[in-house]
C-alpha cells in the first residue's frame, strides 16, 4: 500500500514453511523502499536473517501499536 509518500506493507504468516517461502518477497519489497509491518514471530522470523521490519501486536494482545 501507498500512503502519501510512504510505501507500507504488513505480513503475518502462519507457520515457518510459509515465512520461508515469502522471505525473498519481503526482501524486494524492503529492496523497493517498503517499511514492512509484521507480528511478533514474523519479526523475529525476518530480523533473525537480517532483513529490517518493524513489530506490531495483535489486538488481543492489548498492546500498541496493534492492527
């Protein structure tokens, strides 16, 4: 998504077969000069194989930022 000037995108993925199958697409979105927003495994899924993403909460989790 485009806001303005700012290029976002959020990811969530369930499990570890399909975070390994997007990582190269998140990549070329960060490559692109998307800020990606993903939930608490995502971010460590992403950051543990150095690829920068900023960390959101569920809303159940009842902490901020949340989607």
């Amino acid at each position: 998504m485009i806001f303005g000037n700012r290029k976002i995108f959020f990811l969530q993925t369930q499990n570890l077969k399909n975070k390994n199958k997007f990582f190269d697409s998140a990549a070329m979105l960060r490559e692109m000069g998307y800020t990606i927003y993903t939930t608490q495994n995502t971010h460590k899924f992403l950051t543990a194989r150095g690829l920068q993403c900023e960390m959101v909460h569920k809303m159940h989790e009842e902490k901020s930022p949340n989607v």
